[in-house]
C-alpha cells in the first residue's frame, strides 16, 4: 500500500514539475549548485582523509625520525638505523629511505630522473609487489653490494617502452651501470618528508657514495619507516625505541647523547596538517547548501499558494495531514535528487578543475575521484536537503485553514507564509555574510603574506637543478670545480643574465641542510649534539646579488674566497642576535663541523624566510650562515656532480632566457643536465599552494552564497510585490509616486538585509575564531573586513531588490484595483 | 429512529478586540436518515459554517454533535477524520476539482485515502464514471470540461463511495439554470436511493427538491419548514 501511494506521489510530482518548468529550473539549479559543492569537497575528503591508505594493514605502518635538540624530526645516521633495527622488540620490519635525484644516461636523452634510495625491505614492509621481476632481497642495501634498481612504471613505460625483458637490463645512473631486477607498479603512491610521490627509479641506499654513510652522527636526510608488531601499539613502540636509543647514546656519547626516536603513524606523516583546513572548508560548503536549501524553501512557499486550494480539498476529501505532508516531500525530494544528479556532475567537472589548478595543494590526490562512498553521500545530502528545503513549506501547506480556503473567491492566507519567508531570507542572508567574511579574511591572510619579505628579491630570478656529467662522479675535486666554474662563466655570459651562482645545501623555501658549529674560545663539545645548530647555505660570490638578499655589514664572497685562502662565512641577522647579541659578529670565528680550521664571518646579511613565509617566525632553528662552495672539503666537493641547485638573475623580464641556458648547457656536455627549473616567484606561489587552494575554495563558496541569498531576496521581494499588487494601486490611486512605491519596496527589503546583516555579523564574530589558526597577518574579527564585507552584501542585496522594486513602482493603478 | 446527525447547544464563536462574536448561536437540530435538508438564510447567516462543522472540516465549536451513535464531539481530531472520510461526502459551489488531475484520478483522490488496494479503486471508479455517464471524459483535465460537467464530476467524486451523507455548499451557484436543474435531480435521485443530503442555497428552486428548510439569521435557526411537494416548496 505505502509503495503505491508512494508511486503515485512521484508520478504526481513528476507532472507537477512538468507543468512548471521555470520553478523546476531554478530549484533544480540552485541545488545543483549546492550540493555539487559538497559532493566536490566530500569527494576530497573521502580520497584524502576517509580513504584507508593503499597498504597492507596500513594502521600498523609508522614512520620514525631521530629526535635531536633541534629537531623533533630529524634524520636518521645509516650505523643508528642498523642497530635500531636489531635491538629494537615492537616492530617487525624497519626501513629507511632517502629522495635522490639521478641523472638517467645511456637511454636516449640524458635527463634527471626522481629516485630514492631505499634499504632492502621497504617494499615488503609496505606490501608492494612488483608489476614484474622483484623487489631488493636483505643484504643488496649493504655497502659494496652489486648495484640493482626498480624501475617506476611510470618510467619504464614512458623510457624503455615497457619493454617485458627490462629484468637484467643495465641502466646508468650518475655514471653506474645497475642492473634492473623490478619494476615498482604505478598504483604505488606515498607521499612522506623525503619520500615524495612520483619517485621514478629506486636504489638500495648502500649504494650512495656519500663518505659520511657510516658515520653514526651524520643525518644525511634517511628517515623511517616500521610496521609494528601484531598487538603492538605505538605508544609501546616508543617506550621501546626510547629504551634502544637510550642505550646507544650510553654507547657512542659522542654522536648520539641526547638522540631520540620519534615515531608518528604513517596516515599522520602523509597527510600534514591538512585535515584541520578540509573540514573547516567542509563546514563552509554546508553554509552554501543552507542557503541553497533556503532559497529553494522561499520558492515552494511562494508557490504554495497556488496549491492551497488543491491540498485544502484533499484534506476535505479525507487526507491525513500527514499525507499531505509526505505528498510534498515527495515532490521536495524529486527534487532533490535530480538537483544531485546535477550537483555530482558539477561535481566531478569543478574537482577535476580545482586539482588542476592547485596539483600541489593536496597530499594523496590522485585518490580524489568519484566512488561509492562519494555517490552514497551525494545520495544522502541529496535526500537531506529534499527533506529540510520541504519540510517547513510543506508543514504550512497542510495547515491550510479548511473553511477559509474552500470559500467562493477565497484567498490563500499569505500572512504566516511571509513571516517564514522573512525568517528564510533573514538566515540566508547572515549564512552569506559569514561566509563572505571567512573568505574575505582568508583572502587578506594570503594578500598580507603575498607581501611579506620572504628576505630576498623574487622578481626577475629563477632557479633550477644542475647535474654534471656521469664522468665527473669520479673525478678529482679540483676538476669538479673547474667544470663548475666553466659553468657559471658561460652561463654568466649570456646575454640578459645579471648574475648567477651555485646553491648547495639548504634552499629558501625548499629544503634545509644543518651546521654544527660551536663558537670560537669554546672547547669543542666532546658530542655533537652539544654543539650548536644553524642553516646551512654553501654559495658562491654572486649569491646575494641573484638573490636580492641585503648586505648589512662588512661583505660577501668574492672569488677569491675560494679552496686555496682563509675559511670565510657570512651569517644573518638571527645568527648574529642569537651568538653575538648587541656586539658586531664581522672579524669574530667560529668552528664548523667537519672543517679543519676556523671560520671568519666577514659578512652580515638579512634574514631569509627558510620555513614558509607564515611559520618562519615560530621556528627554533632560525639562525643561518652562508660557506663558499668553493671552500667546502674535497669529500663534499666529489658528490657535488650528482646535483644541486642554480640561480640566475636576469636584468629585466627576458623572454626564453632558460632556453638560452639549456642551449649553453647542452653546448657544454650533452651529458650534463638542467632540471626543474622555476622562477623565484613560483617558489613562493608553490610554498603558498595550500592557502591558496583554500583561499579559492572558500571565496568560490562565498561567491555562491552571495548569488544565492540575492537570487532568495530578489524572489521573495518579487513575490511581496505581488501580492501587494492590489494595495500598491490604491496607494498610487491616492497619490503616490512612483519613487514613493520604489522606496516603499526598497525599505521592505532593506530591513531584511539589515536584519540578516546584523544577526551575521554577530555569528561571524564569534565563528570566525574558529577560523584564528589559519589566518596570516590580520585579526579573526578584523573591522575592515566585516565592514567592507556587511557593505557588499547590502549593495549586492539592494541590488536584487532594485529590480522588483522598480516593477512595482511601474504598476498601472487601474489594473493593479481590477486584480481580484 | 436514530437521527443520523443531532446537534445540541451547538455554538460557534471567535474572539476579537476583547470581545466575542458568535457565528452559529445553540443551535439544536436533528437530521433523519434519508432526509433531504436544505439551509438558508442570508449572507452572514452562519450557513456555510453550519456545513463545516457537520461536515466535521471545523472542529472549533462547542456544544454536542453526535453522528449516529458516535459523540462527535468527544472524538479526537484522528477519530473526526476518520469518521468524515468514511461517512460523508462533499460538493462545493467552486468544484474544487485539483486542476493537474485528469477526471479518472479526481475521481480516485478520495479512494486512495481509504487504503483501497488499486484494483478495488480502479473497479470503482470505472463504476462511477459509468454511473455519471462521464467515461469518455475520464482522461480530460477539469479545464477542459465545462462547469456542469466539472460539477458532475465534483458530484460523482462525493458519492463514489456510497457515503451515508452527502454536503453540498451552493452546489448550482455557478452553473446556469439547466446544467443545474441537472444537478438537482441527480441529487433527488441519490436521495431517493436513501443517501442523506444536506445543501446550502439561496435558490428556493433548489431548496423545493428537498423535505425540510431550515432558515438561519445571525447565526440563530429561526424556523424549520417542510417542503410538501418534491420540486416545490411551500
């Protein structure tokens, strides 16, 4: 019985909306645009937050770090890592892992290929079995082991073809020759601190010829990752690792005294800190399906009055109420749902859309698509705002006063209609104003950090990755630097290049490398974690003139500062605060780590933003100096061919000047290669990347809202304007003007918006401290904002009561008396 | 015999400015099984709300109103409906047919709210539209019929299930004399079948097709007259 009357109720609907296509376009429209927003932003969530990771029992993975006085994460030395994983009780497997780029010779165009190295049982702790062939056996990370490598898919396709007897082929890496025993499939994604996505080609880590592998002290970027034990928590976890390092630093006190472990689950490693900015985004998206919901609701009131008679002899014809009531959520959620089946394609257009604009913005994206979850959601928001658009309009309908509405040339009563329509618009209007505070603060955070200092001049300078040829990874230092040399003069002279230089080490706004340093007339502390910290920036002469990084005193490099004079650094202003407060740091020394002599600063220079334009400030490790490329040791020297970075100044926007420079470069080696080359002001657009995804998302979402409430005030204005029609003649009848009937209808509506504007304002105070953590640069209840943001809406909402309002005030009086 | 409806003290009233204005004031009436009642009176008179409450769409009211045997006014508003839906018929003045059904589901509407499987439905109103002579017209929309034909069909749509009464609120009142002239007979012969009918009317014509004449003034029943001859009244 319920299943036909049920039946009956959609073929009714159906023809109801049939007959009145205009009112369906709309309702269908501004849901669609409504839950389309929340389908697109739940299908976000659900890949990046809802969807388990791609592992085998992935809540047993984490990821571990070395803990030092500067560091809560730091990295991990190769001899720690061996014995972390022979004494430790709780995890059963135990890998690290280090991003390294190799440059690809032998296979077609020489190219700079994404690797990792990795230890032998990374894999298999994953869970990740390879597409063909296998994975690294125990014992082929050892140092001297015979070179092997996986290939990527990805590049095995796109390289060798997808060639199926790749297994056993050599490939050369750096100038090695490996031979190929795997290929990793391209469903495997990760994406941690030092091992990004879209790695091409992976190493067994013995394979790295860095001289300082076996140095217990030496964090040479290796970070971990564990499964732990069946049963096993992670808090148990810790306690044992704590007890492992504990006893290593009573063993080796010189390198690991005050070295810990810091354990984290791997989910939490993988997605950073973007939860917190999903959900709050998510709540805003529910302000915009609100306010759709609403506007939909003013429109079935208005339209309900045309239907009061039919429900009225229904109800006489022996209809419950609920009856009534369940034949118009019926239609309420008709629909709905074809506004869902609407909103998911909007959906999966604007998704597609959005990570096409901000790839960078999202970890785990390419889990973003459509899915069941994703269509179960939009079902059910779908069904939800069927019912809570419907209920309220659908409640009135059926408390139609019988006797009234079945007299001859009865009207509807529209007085408690109106009062709903006035309490929908009001509400429509305060959800937009909040809204559009949200986004407006969002957007004066990202403009303030826009322009902040990020410490050097980003305009007219780019950076990219240098790698040498494979015949300088064996070559003698002084041949390194005479190549590199050779490198900076060609470069240097082309023409429209102002400067440039080489950049190891740490890169501003990139990635970080530390120096220990203890002070000069200080004895050298017996442990190197009692030595002192800062970052580590090995340049050339040019450097702070590529950069724009200002001089404060004595001076900077200069070619002369080079591998046959004196140990010369340059330090910031952090640097000098920090160790030389209220004293000048120029002609004072310093000892430096793994250097034979001491250092002189001979310069001071600004500050550069290191961590991010936003969290710089809150970092511990602050404080920077700056080292001659030319002067680091011979051992660092030999590794420099295998990358690092480059940046160029140019004198003025000059069109196609990298290409002048792969040109130049290619002149030089064909083996030698450039890669990832960027502008200086796509490294700080890059570094904003998740701001700014959040700063669209969420001015998009305000910039619906506020079409929305002023579509909803333009409507239920229009509808007043109705049914005023009559009193509108007989006041034109008695004299009024035409501007006189304008300002009647103008001040109808705005009261409203005054109202809406004013109950917002209250709730944007306090919701906007929800808000605090993500705001850069500007105050949760900043004034400017609100005001500015309570003027648009207004300007924006007198607006759409414009248009009514001028129809009203263009009523022929005759006709307006003969209606009715 | 049992009246079939029997109102006692029945009073209406509403409240405004501090101060009461009664609609309907004691009326006492009963109404026989098988009478044909018409209510007059002038505009204002109370008439149409007299109909309301019988016809139990009105539940604002004080007073007894028992319909057979069942207190009417001891009934929670479920149990009203109820009773109403299964016992009583209306027609109006307007039709109030639903404009977006075609005659075959006007026809319908009140089945389906009785829990009537479909096919009991379908037998129904296939009678009906039999009955009425209207089968041809069944899938026609209301504004597509002329007003007799809607009102013959807002007529058929009130006795198709055989209720024991039937309410009429000036059900000629825009028809033109023939189409409801029309009207009247076929409600003479549902009566004379033994369906109870109260109507509402300025028309004396109409009001000749009944027995009785009840007359309302300020909401007072002021007289009760007989009509002796069927189409005449005295």
């Amino acid at each position: 019985m319920m299943l036909q009357t049920t039946w009956q109720d959609l073929r009714y609907g159906l023809r109801m909306l049939g007959k009145n296509p205009g009112f369906m376009a709309v309702a269908v429209l501004t849901l669609a645009l409504g839950i389309g927003a929340n389908t697109a932003l739940f299908s976000v969530i659900n890949g990046v937050l809802l969807n388990p990771l791609p592992f085998a029992q992935a809540n047993q993975l984490v990821t571990l770090s070395e803990s030092k006085p500067n560091f809560e994460y730091g990295s991990i030395s190769y001899p720690n890592f061996r014995d972390w994983q022979k004494e430790n009780h709780t995890l059963s497997s135990l890998a690290v892992y280090r991003s390294y780029a190799f440059s690809l010779t032998g296979a077609g165009e020489s190219q700079q290929v994404k690797g990792e190295f990795v230890s032998a049982d990374m894999f298999p702790l994953l869970g990740v079995k390879p597409l063909t062939g296998r994975t690294f056996v125990p014992g082929e990370d050892e140092i001297g082991a015979a070179p092997v490598a996986l290939l990527a898919e990805g590049l095995w396709r796109r390289k060798f073809g997808a060639n199926p007897d790749i297994l056993g082929k050599a490939i050369v890496l750096d100038g090695k020759s490996y031979v190929v025993v795997g290929v990793i499939p391209a469903s495997f994604h990760i994406s941690v601190p030092s091992f990004p996505d879209n790695r091409e080609v992976f190493v067994p880590l013995g394979q790295w010829n860095n001289p300082l592998l076996n140095h217990r002290g030496a964090g040479l970027g290796f970070h971990g990752m564990g499964r732990l034990r069946p049963g096993v928590t992670i808090k148990q976890a810790q306690a044992d690792m704590d007890s492992v390092t504990s006893s290593l630093a009573a063993t080796y006190p010189d390198s690991d005294k005050g070295i810990g472990a810091k354990l984290m689950p791997l989910r939490r490693s993988m997605l950073g800190e973007i939860q917190p900015t999903l959900l709050m985004l998510f709540a805003a998206v529910g302000f915009v399906l609100l306010i759709a919901c609403v506007n939909v609701a003013n429109l079935l009131l208005a339209r309900s009055t045309g239907r009061t008679r039919e429900f009225a002899v229904r109800v006489a014809l022996g209809a419950p109420r609920s009856r009534v009531v369940r034949q118009l959520l019926t239609e309420c959620i008709l629909i709905s749902m074809i506004g869902g089946a609407l909103g998911l394609l909007l959906a999966v257009w604007g998704t597609r859309a959005a990570l096409g604009i901000l790839p960078q913005a999202l970890p785990r994206a390419e889990q973003v698509g459509l899915d069941s979850h994703v269509l179960l959601f939009t079902a059910g928001i779908s069904l939800l705002a069927g019912i809570l658009f419907g209920l309220a309009p659908a409640l009135k309908t059926s408390r139609t006063n019988l006797n009234e509405t079945l007299k001859q040339g009865a009207r509807g009563t529209t007085g408690s209609r109106r009062g709903a329509q006035t309490v929908f618009v009001v509400a429509e209007m305060a959800l937009a104003l909040v809204l559009l505070i949200g986004a407006g603060l969002m957007a004066r955070s990202l403009a303030h950090l826009w322009r902040t200092d990020p410490g050097f001049d980003p305009h007219n300078a780019m950076t990219f990755g240098l790698s040498l040829p494979p015949s300088m990874m064996s070559a003698k230092p002084e041949t390194i630097r005479a190549s590199i040399r050779e490198f900076d003069r060609k470069i240097a002279a082309l023409p429209g290049v102002a400067g440039v230089s080489q950049t190891w080490g740490a890169v501003p706004l990139g990635w970080d490398d530390e120096q220990l340093f203890w002070l000069e007339g200080q004895a050298k502390p017996t442990s190197q974690n009692d030595m002192n910290w800062a970052l580590n920036y090995i340049v050339e002469a040019d450097y702070l003139r590529v950069m724009g990084i200002p001089l404060r005193q004595g001076r900077f490099f200069t070619p002369q500062d080079n591998e046959h004079s004196p140990l010369v650094i340059a330090v910031d202003d952090v640097f000098a605060q920090k160790y030389f407060p209220n004293e000048n740091p120029v002609g004072k020394r310093i000892n430096i780590d793994n250097f034979n002599q001491p250092a002189e600063i001979v310069g001071l220079v600004g500050h550069v933003k290191q961590w991010g334009l936003d969290s710089d400030d809150t970092e511990s490790l602050r404080a920077q100096i700056y080292i001659p490329c030319m002067q680091m040791p011979d051992p660092f020297i030999a590794m420099a061919p295998s990358g690092g970075q480059v940046v160029v100044r140019s004198t003025g926007a000059v069109p196609d000047l990298y290409a002048s420079i792969r040109r130049a470069n290619a002149e030089m080696s064909g083996e030698q290669v450039l890669f990832g080359a960027q502008t200086l002001e796509q490294v700080i657009s890059d570094s904003l990347a998740p701001r700014r995804f959040s700063a669209i998302l969420l001015g998009t979402f305000a910039g619906l809202a506020l079409l929305l409430a002023s579509i909803g005030i333009y409507g239920v204005i229009s509808y007043v304007v109705g049914q005023r029609s009559n009193e509108i003649g007989i006041r034109m009848a008695l004299g009024a003007k035409s501007r006189d009937i304008l300002r009647l209808v103008l001040a109808d509506g705005g009261k409203l918006v005054l109202m809406g504007i004013g109950i917002g304002l209250a709730a944007a105070v306090g919701l906007t401290q929800l808000i605090k953590s993500f705001l850069y640069g500007v105050d949760a209840a900043d004034p400017l904002t609100f005001a500015a943001v309570a003027v648009l809406l207004s300007l924006v909402a007198l607006a759409a009561c414009y248009v009514p309002a001028r129809r009203a005030a263009r009523v022929d009086p005759v006709i307006a008396l003969r209606y009715e | 015999m049992q009246p079939l409806i029997q109102l006692k003290n029945l009073e209406k009233a509403f409240e405004a400015g501090g101060q009461k204005f009664f609609v309907l004031r004691r009326i006492n009436l009963d109404i026989q099984p098988g009478e044909f009642v018409t209510i007059m009176g002038p505009s204002g008179a109370g008439k149409s709300t007299l109909l309301s409450i019988i016809g139990m769409l009105d539940g604002a009211w004080t007073g007894e109103y028992f319909f057979g045997e069942q207190p009417v006014h001891k009934l929670s508003v479920k149990q009203r409906n109820e009773l109403h839906k299964y016992n009583i018929g209306f027609v109006f003045q307007s039709y109030h047919l639903i404009d977006t059904l075609t005659v075959y589901e006007n026809l319908e509407v009140p089945l389906s709210y009785k829990n009537i499987p479909h096919k009991e439905r379908s037998s129904l109103v296939c009678d009906a539209l039999d009955r009425f002579n209207i089968v041809g017209k069944k899938d026609l929309f209301p504004n597509q019929l002329s007003g007799g034909q809607q009102q013959l069909v807002g007529v058929a749509r009130a006795v198709i299930q055989n209720p024991r009464l039937i309410l009429a609120d000036e059900p000629t009142g825009n028809l033109h004399s023939a189409q409801g002239e029309e009207i009247m007979e076929l409600f003479k012969r549902l009566n004379d079948a033994g369906t109870t009918i109260i109507q509402v009317t300025h028309s004396e014509k109409n009001a000749s097709y009944g027995n009785r004449i009840i007359n309302l003034r300020d909401g007072w029943v002021v007289t009760e007259t007989p009509t002796t001859v069927a189409g005449s009244a005295q």
